[in-house]
C-alpha cells in the first residue's frame, strides 16, 4: 500500500476544531480506518488545543487570517500499520511535558493524553518558524 497523507489548513481556533473533527472522520472512513476514530479524534483535539494556546500569542499576520495563528492538520498512514497525526503551528516554543500535575489542575494533561494513546510522539522545529508536533497511533488495533 502506498503512503497516503491529507492535509488540512486552519485558521480561527472556533471555526477550525470543528473542521478538524470532521476532516479526520472523513479521512479515517476513506482509508477505512474507522476503528482508529476515537483515539485519533482525541489525539487530534489535543494537539490542536496546545497548537491554539500556545501558537495564538505569536499570530503571525496572515492577511486573510484576521489575526489568528495559521495552524495545519497533517494526517498520514506509514507502514507497517501507523497513523501520524501531526499539527504544524507558528510558535516556535517546544512542547513542554508536565511531570507533574494535580488531579483538578485546568492545563496540563494534553501531552499526557497523547503519550497513553500513542505509540510515539514528538516535536520538529520548522524553517524559517514554527514547529510541528506529531503522534504516531497504531492502526492495528481493534475495540
């Protein structure tokens, strides 16, 4: 099987998230993955969290933009039997894993969310700004 990615441009973190949700359905049920729906939806909505929070201070002006931080979904399937949920924002900040955290804390469980139900994750520094931090979920398994 060739690899096979789809990507997706966000701006506007109201907006987007609900794009987000409905692209990686459609992607996932084209490249009949469904049964990887849950935890990539979840994975997703984490990634794009951080990426809102921490990306939106730098805003960088994209004109039709209005002021909000460009972000980009990046899905992609590599083999063996991976799905690599990436996100792509403008800060250029590494993701920060809390070692620590209280049970009613408001932030702070997002990377940890990411790391129970992924294989891998990680964090690229792009050129000439920004960075991408991705998580690679397994498609093998079944509920």
């Amino acid at each position: 099987m060739p690899p096979r990615s789809a990507a997706l441009r966000l701006v506007g973190a109201e907006q987007g998230c609900g794009q987000a949700r409905d692209f990686v359905r459609r992607t996932l049920a084209d490249w009949s993955l469904d049964h990887c729906g849950a935890d990539a939806l979840t994975v997703v909505a984490e990634l794009l969290a951080n990426a809102v929070l921490h990306a939106a201070p730098h805003r960088p002006a994209h004109p039709a933009a209005g002021g909000d931080a460009e972000i980009w979904l990046k899905l992609s399937l590599r083999r063996p039997a991976h799905l690599v949920c990436a996100v792509t924002d403008t800060s250029d900040d590494p993701p920060v894993y809390p070692h620590t955290s209280e049970p009613f804390d408001e932030h702070g469980r997002g990377l940890r969310i990411i790391d129970a139900l992924s294989e891998h994750w990680g964090w690229t520094r792009r050129q000439p700004a920004g960075k991408t931090v991705w998580a690679m979920l397994p498609t093998d398994r079944r509920p």
